[in-house]
C-alpha cells in the first residue's frame, strides 16, 4: 500500500471537546444503567456495558446510513465506549467502597 493512501488521523481530534462530550454523556448514561439495574439483575453491570456499547455503535451506524445531514464516526463510538468503560469500573468501585443500600 503506498504511503499517500493511509489515512492520516490526527491524535489531537481524539482529544476534541467534542469526544469529551460523548464520553461524558454514556459515562452517566453507563451509571444510571448500573444503578436503576444492580438490585434487580445478577452481573448487571457487564448487561449495561453491553447495552450502552451497542448502542452508541448503533447510533453511530444510523447517523451514516440514514441521517445524511449527519456523518457517523468512528472515534465518537471509541469516545462513547470508553466513556461507558470507564463509567463502569468507576461505578463499581465507588459501590464496593461505599456498599450502597438497596435503591
């Protein structure tokens, strides 16, 4: 493959504000999941993990293929999963530290 046809992918756009935001929104979106679902669902949290993945991956594919005023991207997915990541080991942290009662 010639050098001209690799993509060239500025690491500075992964620190955009606009990843921030991603990864902020399915970071409460992650925690919100965990909460509503830690008393009612064994191994909820890998559930949420999944679910808020899949989702952001979905969103992502239905901004390409269906909305053309918007253009999905394959770095907002990577910002919405690490923000649910990260969302869920900090979550499960902060819940074995301070052993929150049954919502």
């Amino acid at each position: 493959m010639p050098g001209k046809a690799i993509p060239k992918i500025s690491w500075l756009e992964l620190l955009s504000f606009d990843k921030f935001v991603h990864a902020g929104i399915f970071f409460v979106e992650q925690v919100l999941f965990m909460r509503a679902l830690q008393n009612v669902l064994k191994g909820s949290g890998w559930y949420a993990l999944a679910f808020c993945v899949a989702y952001g991956g979905c969103l992502e594919l239905m901004q390409y293929y269906l909305f053309s005023p918007r253009c999905g991207d394959v770095l907002d997915f990577v910002a919405n999963s690490t923000g649910a990541i990260i969302g869920f080991f900090l979550f499960t942290k902060v819940n074995r530290k301070l052993d929150f009662l049954p919502a």
